[in-house]
C-alpha cells in the first residue's frame, strides 16, 4: 500500500465530513439514487438495430 493511500484511508471520515458539510451548507438534498434515474425500458436489441 502507497504512502498516499496510508494517509487517505487514515482520514477517510474527515473528508467525508468536509463533503457533508459542504453539501449541507450548499443545500443540496439527500434523494435515493433509483428516485433520480430514468428507467429506459427499450430493450438492448431495440437500441442496437439500424
């Protein structure tokens, strides 16, 4: 394992806390990922046929 990456996982929660607190203070929003998907129902033989 590199120094750098030693160090990254060493602080991990700091960053995530500095990301959450930036994105608090922005006020961004918490959502579930699959509320802000679109669902493509075309099927893949659809999608590549000319």
């Amino acid at each position: 394992m590199s120094e750098w990456q030693k160090v990254f996982d060493k602080n991990i929660r700091a960053y995530i806390s500095l990301i959450n607190e930036f994105l608090l203070k922005n006020e961004w929003q918490n959502v579930e990922v699959g509320s802000v998907l679109k669902k493509d129902t075309q099927k893949i033989k659809d999608a590549v046929s000319p």
